[in-house]
C-alpha cells in the first residue's frame, strides 16, 4: 500500500507559485513576507492548491461553536478568482494582500465580489439573505443572544434600507461603495 500511496502522490498534480518577484510586484507584501505565508501554505496544504472541502475544514477550526461551510463556501468561491474549483497561493495571497494591506476602496471591491454571488454585478436581497445567514451559522448560538428566527431577514432589510440608494431592489458595486463609506 505504500507503493500505491507513492504513486498516488506523484499523480497529484502539484502546483508551484510564478516567480515570488512577480507576486511581490503584485501585492503588497515584501518577498520575505510571502516566503514565510508561502511556507504556511504549502504546510497546510502540500499540493500547491486548496479545494473547496480543505477550505471548510480549515475554516471550522476556527468556529468551533457553528457552522461555518456555507460561510466558507461563499469566501472560497471569493478566493477562487478563476472560478475552476480550487485556490492556488497566487490566488490566496492576491486575496490576502487585498484584505490586509488595500485601500478602504479595493477591500470594499473584494467585499462585493463575495456578496454578488452569482457575479452579476449586483447584489441583490436574496444573496444577502444568504451571506447573513451563513455568518449567523458561523457565528453559533453561543455568539448570540437566544435570536429571534427573523434576525437575518431584518439585517437584510436595514442593509437594503441603507445601501438601495435608487431603491430599485439591487445594490451596485458604487451603492455599496458610497454606502460603506458613509
């Protein structure tokens, strides 16, 4: 079984990064920086790319006390800008210098993509709904006082309420923009 295993192994179609030059030009992190998030990347996950269900397993480690997959589903098809099912480090770490290092202007762009789940440009209540949905399974019960069953839902409809500024039922990527900022 150990020569099967080994085999299986050199099947896997292992994945490394485009030169580290040519990441630091495209991110905001030093070459360093990304040598030691690349170290914990490969650790994590040996292949070189992640899919979906080693991204919700990695994500439950840290909601111990809900259900965090469709939250992880949501964040994954985020990451996987390519959409072909899995995330390269390319792809991991374009995300993350956008949500640590960006501007007020490009983590709001990132922050869109992942609420406009269907990639129509728009967000509209049922996506929304879906995201809200997802955090509060993440969350847990514990997070929260006992909620009422419509939490969600009235989240929604405070978001829309704020956000909807031609009130024509969708936000757009500049609605969400200008309503953040405000």
């Amino acid at each position: 079984s150990d020569k099967i295993e080994d085999e299986l192994e050199m099947t896997t179609v292992c994945h490394r990064p485009e030169g580290l030059e040519q990441l630091e030009a495209q991110t905001n992190f030093t070459k360093r920086e990304l040598q030691v998030l690349y170290r914990g990347f490969k650790n994590e996950c040996p292949s070189g790319v992640v899919n979906e269900e080693t991204f919700k397993q990695i994500y439950a480690q840290f909601f111990p006390h809900g259900d965090a997959s469709m939250y992880a589903h949501y964040l994954f098809n985020a990451f996987d800008t390519a959409q072909n099912g899995s995330v390269k480090f390319e792809d991991f770490v374009m995300a993350l210098s956008v949500l640590l290092r960006g501007t007020v202007h490009e983590k709001l762009r990132w922050t869109f993509n992942l609420y406009d789940i269907n990639k129509d440009g728009y967000i509209n209540k049922e996506e929304m709904m879906d995201i809200v949905k997802a955090i509060y399974d993440m969350m847990g019960k514990y997070t929260y006082p006992v909620l009422k069953e419509d939490a969600p839902r009235q989240h929604v409809e405070v978001f829309f309420q704020k956000m909807d500024k031609n009130k024509d039922g969708v936000v757009t990527l500049d609605e969400f923009i200008e309503s953040c900022q405000e």
